[in-house]
C-alpha cells in the first residue's frame, strides 16, 4: 500500500500515533503554514450533499481550485490524505515522508507531505493545508458511479459543527457560536481525546456482559460496532464470536472476530446492533480504556450532531 520514495535517499521522517478503522492518517503543518477553514462571504453555514456508499459518508471537495475529488469524512482522520501516486505530480511535495502507523498486518508505511494547500468544501474554504499521498490508488470499492480519492476529518471537524443527515445525505457546517441544537435532539456530552470524540454509553452484550464505557464515534469506519479487548483482557470471553475478517484498515486486512447469537444493546441511544471485537493496543495519546467505536453503518439511523467546539454530541432517531 504505502512504499518508500526510494528517490530520497537519506528521508526526513516524522512518526505519526496510531488511530481507529476505518482509516489511519497525521496532519503535519507548521503554525507558519496551517491557515484552517472558514467561511467564504461571511456565511454562518453551508450544506453539502453527499453519497452514502459502504455506508461511509462521500463528500465533494475541490483541491487548488483544480482538483474535484470525493472524500470520506472521517473523525478518526486528522488531515487530508490522498490515495494514489498520480496526485504526487499535481502537488508540491517537501521533502520529508509521513510514517503512517495503524490498523493491518502490515506497520511502517510511508505518505509523501504537501504543504499549503487550498482546500473547498462547500462554502468553507481552507488555506494552508497539508495533504498526505500515499499509493494505494485502488484502496477504496468502486461502486461503478463514484470514485473515491480519500479522506479529509479533523480539519473541518475541529472547526465547525458538523451535522450528518443520513437519511438525506447532507452534511451542514455551521459556526460554533451560531449553532443551537433542535429541541427533538437529544445531548450527550462528547469526550476528545489525540483528535477524537468519544461519548460514555450503557452498554450490554449478554445478561452477564453489561458496563459503562467510552465508544469512538467513528464515522470513518464501515462497522457498526468494534468491541476492543487489550491482551490478557477476559472481558468478552462470555460472549459468542468466530474468528472472521473485520474490515480494512490503512495499513491492511484487520482481523478479529464476529459476535453471533447475541448483539450490543446501548441503552441510552435505545438501538441495538450487530458488533466485531478486535485486540486493540491503544498509544499514550489515545483514550486508553475506550471499551469500542461506534461506526456509520450504526450511526446512520440516526441524524447526528458532533460539535468539537463545546465538546457535545446530538442525536435523534431518522424517520423510516
């Protein structure tokens, strides 16, 4: 997936942390470069359609004015990566490589850095924004309609309210400070941790399998739930799973096991779902006893409401 340059013999390289599936990738941009995102003409909002495709939320983004790409908007991402070595030619390139550390059988895989990059979406326009390219041009499905180029997450994530209708698919930005939440929505509060938001849920497998914990709203993710266990952890050993492939992760093929007979209830938001347990070992900047994440083949039941900024966390149940 992600090769060496050999043409740089002696490489600068920046080690990035470990992140959540469905994606794994580092922003890198000095204070000096990193403008962020705003809106253009003074606008407080703007809504983008998007297509809902392996249940992962495909967002139009326009590149240097040039470049019309689609992008997987991902909390678990903490910049804008590209898949595939043709965008190596269409941006300028410094000379350092990103060491990409995450989910998959594989470690050490390395992304070539573009700085100062304008970055559209919508209304919202970012100035100054670094871009990882790696080669895994064939990285995502193709459904035959749609390509997708990549991902973009944190960036925009960081800086507005992001509200995700599913059942329309349009995602609304909207400043903090103008932002009020419906009255039919319900609250919960949301936790960041190394760029991610978590929330604190009930949750109950079996009878004899229940308890509080920490999920990462991952919208990045294809799953509807990752149970993780730690080496040595029992906690799940009650629980009925197989051994199957959970997914793909930026660094290859995850595996783990699937739960059968039995699905996680989370009584707060009052659904049910299937759910896959994965061994997880969690980095010093991560949220180290999350008990799983939660991903948008769940979350798009609902419409949602993920607002970094007074760090809380709306949702409501979609009309069927």
């Amino acid at each position: 997936m992600l090769n060496s340059n050999n043409n740089l013999r002696t490489p600068q390289r920046l080690w990035c942390a470990p992140a959540l599936l469905f994606f794994f990738i580092c922003s890198l941009s000095s204070a000096k470069d990193y403008k962020g995102f705003n809106f253009m003409d003074d606008k407080l909002e703007t809504s983008i359609k998007f297509r809902l495709i392996n249940d992962l939320v495909i967002i139009p983004v326009k590149i240097n004015d040039e470049m019309e790409l689609n992008l997987v908007l991902d909390t678990g991402g903490r910049s804008v990566i590209l898949f595939g070595n043709n965008f190596k030619k269409k941006l300028k390139l410094i000379k350092q490589e990103a060491i990409l550390n995450g989910y998959g059988k594989n470690r050490g895989k390395t992304a070539s850095i573009s700085l100062d990059n304008k970055v559209q979406l919508g209304d919202a326009l970012g100035k100054g924004i670094s871009i990882l390219i790696t080669n895994g041009r064939y990285f995502f499905p193709y459904d035959g309609e749609t390509k997708i180029h990549g991902i973009i997450g944190y960036q925009i994530f960081s800086r507005f309210v992001v509200t995700i209708d599913y059942k329309n698919e349009k995602l609304t930005l909207t400043e903090p400070d103008f932002y009020r939440a419906p009255s039919d929505y319900r609250a919960m509060d949301l936790t960041l941790k190394d760029t991610k938001p978590y929330i604190k849920m009930d949750y109950q497998i079996t009878e004899d399998v229940k308890s509080n914990g920490f999920f990462h709203i991952d919208t990045g993710s294809s799953r509807e739930v990752l149970m993780f266990i730690q080496e040595g952890e029992d906690k799940l050993s009650d629980v009925n799973v197989k051994r199957c492939s959970v997914g793909k992760g930026l660094n290859g093929y995850i595996s783990g096991y699937k739960g059968f007979r039995s699905n996680v209830l989370f009584e707060d938001m009052e659904a049910d779902s299937r759910y896959f347990v994965v061994k997880r070992e969690f980095s010093s900047r991560e949220l180290r006893h999350a008990e799983g994440s939660i991903g948008s083949a769940f979350l798009k039941n609902f419409t949602i409401v993920i607002d970094y900024v007074n760090e809380k966390f709306y949702y409501r149940e979609r009309d069927s």
